[in-house]
C-alpha cells in the first residue's frame, strides 16, 4: 500500500508546485498593475505640479514685465524732461551769448584799425 501512495504524493507535489506558481504570477501581475498605477499617479501628479509651477513662473514673468514697462515710461517722461530742460537752458545762454558776440562784432567791424 505503501507504494501505490507515493506515486500519488509526487503528483500531489506537482500539484501543489503548480498552484504556487500560478499564486506566484498572479501576485506579480497585481504587482505590476499596482506599480502601473502608482506611475500614471506620480506623472498626473508631477503633471499638476508643473502646471502650477509655470502658471507662477509664468505670473511672476507678467509682473516683471508690467514693472519694467511702467519704470521704462517713467524714464522716458523723465528724460524728455530734463531734455526739455536742458534745450531751454541752452536756448537762453545761446540769447545772452549771441547778443554779447553780435556786439562784439559790431565793435571789431566798426574799429578801424590805423
């Protein structure tokens, strides 16, 4: 009796190998499908993350941008400005100094010179 048993444990053995290893795949296929997930989770979350990143880069940019323009307008009133200025300076020096050089023409021209 002995012997008609162990034919019946070694098929059994098999048996159970075989239910292991299709326990074994199935454990590593759920694996892989949760790993699976996890990593569209992760890029929909570095996704989101980006997206947030830009929109503030992208704000910030707007912001330096609208600074520079307004500062860049105020320069430029502010030159024309002191240019405004300094051609009106130069406009009455030229009339004090023509008069003073027309006059010394006028001296040097009607000097007759013996």
């Amino acid at each position: 009796m002995m012997a008609t048993m162990e034919p019946f444990r070694g098929q059994g053995g098999i048996q159970m190998l075989l239910t292991a290893e299709q326990e074994a795949q199935h454990i590593v296929s759920s694996a892989r499908c949760l790993k699976m997930a996890r990593l569209k989770q992760a890029k929909e979350e570095a996704e989101k993350d980006v997206a947030l990143y830009r929109s503030h880069m992208e704000t910030e940019y707007q912001k330096k941008i609208s600074e520079t323009s307004g500062s860049s307008g105020n320069t430029v009133k502010q030159l024309e400005e002191e240019t405004d200025m300094k051609i009106k300076n130069l406009e009455e020096s030229t009339s004090k100094v023509s008069k003073e050089i027309v006059d010394m023409l006028m001296k040097h021209i009607t000097t007759v010179r013996t």
